[in-house]
C-alpha cells in the first residue's frame, strides 16, 4: 500500500468534516484506492481556538501557514479557509512547490478559476475542486466524465442552500422573509453576514463554474445580472401557488448555437418540476443534453460531511494521478468561445404583480391568468419581450408598486 501525505489548510466546519472523515472511513478508503493518507499538518488562524474534533495524534497543528505549504514530504494541500486573497496567496505557492491541491473555494474559482488551473497544468500538478458546487453532489464529475460525450443544451441549479431555505419556509410555513432569515441563522444554515446567499452573488459564482465544465465558457459573475430573494413578498408567493407554481431561486445557463443565456434569479417553477420539489438546504442540478435527454442530481448543497465527502473523492483522484505519474490534467478540459447573453432580453411570461389594490389594472395584456388578495392583484402575461414588459409595468399608476418575476421554461430563443 502507498501513502500520501496531506496538509490541510483551515479546521472549520469543512476542514473538520475532511479530519473526522478520514479517520471514520479510514478502512473504506485504503481499499478502494490502495492509499493510506497521513495527515502531517494543519494550519489554523488560531490555535487556542475550542474545536469540535480529534486530529490524529501525529498530526501537527501550527498556525504557520508556510510550514504546510514548504513541507516537502507533503505532496497535496486541502485548502478549507474560505477566503479569497489568503486562500489565492496559499494554492499559488502550494502550485510552485509542485503540490496537488484542493479546495472548495467558489468565490475564488469563479474570480480566478481557470487561471490556477493553468498554472497547476503548468506546474505539473492537480486542481480539483467538486467541492465548490452544489456540496455533496458530485455534479462536476457528472459534467466532465459521464456526459463528457454528450452535448449540453441547458443547464438549471437550485445551489444555495440558505435561500432554498428561506424561500421554502416563507412557502410552506406562510412565514416573512426577515423570520424565515432569522430560523435560518439559528440553525446555521444563514451566515451572519447573508448577503452572498441572499443577494444571489454565491448562485453566480457557482454557475461561472458550472458553465465552465457544461459548455467550456467561464463567466463573469459580475456581469450576470443578477437579483436576489430579499424582496419577495408573500402576495407573490401566494399568486404563484394559484397559478400552479413555486418560486426558487434559480441559476441557468442555456446554448443557442454560438450564444450562451444566463439568469440568476428567482423565478416561477411549475409545481410537477422535479425541481419545485428541492426544499430546505437541499440543491439540484437539471442537466438536458442530446443524448440523456433531462437528468436531475439532488443531494445536500452544503454542511461538513457532505463537502468533505467530495474534498475526499478529489483527494482519491490526486492520489491515484501522483502515484501513475500523471498529474497536471485539467479538472475541466472543455473550453468554448460563446458570447455570453442574458435571458432576460429574450421574450417570456411573467408574473405581475401590483400592490395597494386587488383591482385588475387597465392594460391592454392578454392574461392568462389573474389572482387577487388582500391589496394585491396578480397576473400572468402571456409570453411577451422585454420592451413589452417594460411598457406594462410603465403603464400601472405611478401609485402603485409593481413587481415582476419570470416564468422558468417559457423564454423563446
């Protein structure tokens, strides 16, 4: 049996699942992959800090960052701290120092993704990341080994937990936002600062990954366009349970010949979609490709074991690339020149809704379908563009806030 010799970076929640894992399927992983991994070093912002977990007892713990990164007898670096700049500094110098690493970094994938992952083909060595999207689904290795063949046309995620949380609770609960917020801090499923997941920034992230390995186009989060859950009233949740549908928080990605339409955003999905039925912190990813047709992969978005589990399925694939002698392949070899587009432009159904009144408001729309409560009027428009949703909404009293949401699946490309 061979060994390799990790170092860890960070022993939060991830970093101290990836420790308890190891040590609890220890037999499991030493035969399916013939390995024995040593954890040599850990490195903490602080070492006195109360933990929640036993390291090995050979294991050192050091909050000098250098002294896992320079330890030559460790061959893979697990980063689990979370942050960007640090987190950038540390993989670059583990890359120089010709070690494998891996990390479940989004906000830094997405920003600086694919050029570590040249660096790291560069230098010879592994980047891998499944951990970064979608936690315990192994949705990156779906993308880049099964369907490897297949040609993607449309990719769909529920991928943040905190806001599937939070939607779902204001559904099923009949709960405001700020409470539904509040229960989710309270069970740890909101940060104290949930302006990433709120806001829809942590969704754009993660689709930037995603549409690298679907369709072989990174993305800039930044220009996505992106709208969060923080303003979704009850009237609108309310009118879309009568028209038959649900309201997620939704990233999608979808080619058109040479183009690619993205949407970061919540959005109506109907009640008989595998994903209206992702509830809680779960996450899902709908894939249609041309010879699959639609598949659908569920699974915990987020939590300790679930990304540690996919930190260990990486770290099994490193093992066996530094024992072949075949390290420094890309993650993700798939790239593609497309024009990145919003789906926003494209004409679609919408849902109206006014606010103030449950009278119908004087428009010339064609609705198919009106719902009325407690001072609100609701409405679904036919398919119509942009331009003409813009002309609705200018058309409402001046009076009175007005409010839109996109119907998923009607846009026509």
């Amino acid at each position: 049996m061979q060994t390799i010799t990790i170092g860890l970076l960070g022993l939060g929640t991830v970093g101290g699942g990836v420790v308890k894992l190891l040590q609890e399927h220890a037999a499991k992983i030493e035969q399916t992959t013939n390995v024995h991994f040593v954890l040599k070093r850990v490195a903490v912002a602080h070492l006195d800090k109360p933990r929640n977990v036993t390291l090995p007892d050979d294991t050192i713990l050091t909050d000098q960052l250098d002294e896992v990164l320079n330890d030559p007898e460790i061959q893979v670096i697990v980063e689990t701290m979370g942050t960007i700049n640090l987190a950038r500094q540390a993989i670059t110098q583990a890359i120089y120092n010709h070690k494998s690493v891996i990390t479940a970094n989004k906000d830094l994938l997405a920003i600086d993704g694919p050029r570590l992952a040249q660096l790291a083909k560069s230098r010879h060595v592994d980047f891998l990341y499944e951990a970064s999207v979608a936690g315990g689904i192994p949705i990156l290795r779906v993308l880049s080994s099964s369907l490897a063949t297949d040609q993607i046309s449309q990719i769909t995620g529920i991928i943040n937990g905190t806001a599937n949380y939070i939607l779902s609770a204001m559904t099923s609960n009949n709960v405001s936002y700020d409470k539904a917020l509040m229960n989710a801090q309270k069970k740890g499923y909101a940060e104290a600062n949930p302006t990433n997941d709120v806001k829809g920034i942590d969704t754009a992230n993660k689709l930037s990954i995603l549409s690298q390995f679907a369709f072989g186009k990174a993305l800039d989060p930044n220009k996505l366009g992106i709208r969060g859950i923080e303003n979704i009233t009850a009237a609108q949740l309310a009118s879309a349970n009568h028209f038959g549908y649900t309201i997620k928080l939704l990233a999608i990605a979808k080619r058109l010949a040479n183009k690619l339409y993205t949407f970061v955003g919540p959005a109506l999905i109907a009640h008989n979609d595998p994903l209206a039925q992702v509830d809680g912190v779960q996450n899902a990813v709908a894939v249609e490709s041309n010879a699959l047709g639609s598949s659908v992969y569920t699974g915990p978005g987020a939590g300790a074991k679930p990304t540690a589990n996919s930190i260990l399925s990486d770290l099994a694939a490193a093992a066996n690339d530094i024992l072949d002698y075949d390290c420094g392949s890309e993650f993700n070899n798939y790239h593609n020149e497309l024009e990145p587009c919003s789906l926003t432009t494209v004409p679609q159904s919408y849902l109206v809704t006014t606010y103030g009144t449950s009278a119908k408001p004087n428009s010339t729309v064609n609705w198919q379908g009106e719902f009325s409560g407690n001072n609100y009027w609701s409405g679904l428009t036919p398919v119509i563009s942009h331009q003409e949703l813009e002309s609705l909404l200018k058309s409402f009293p001046k009076s009175s806030a007005v409010s839109y949401l996109p119907v998923y699946n009607t846009a026509k490309l």
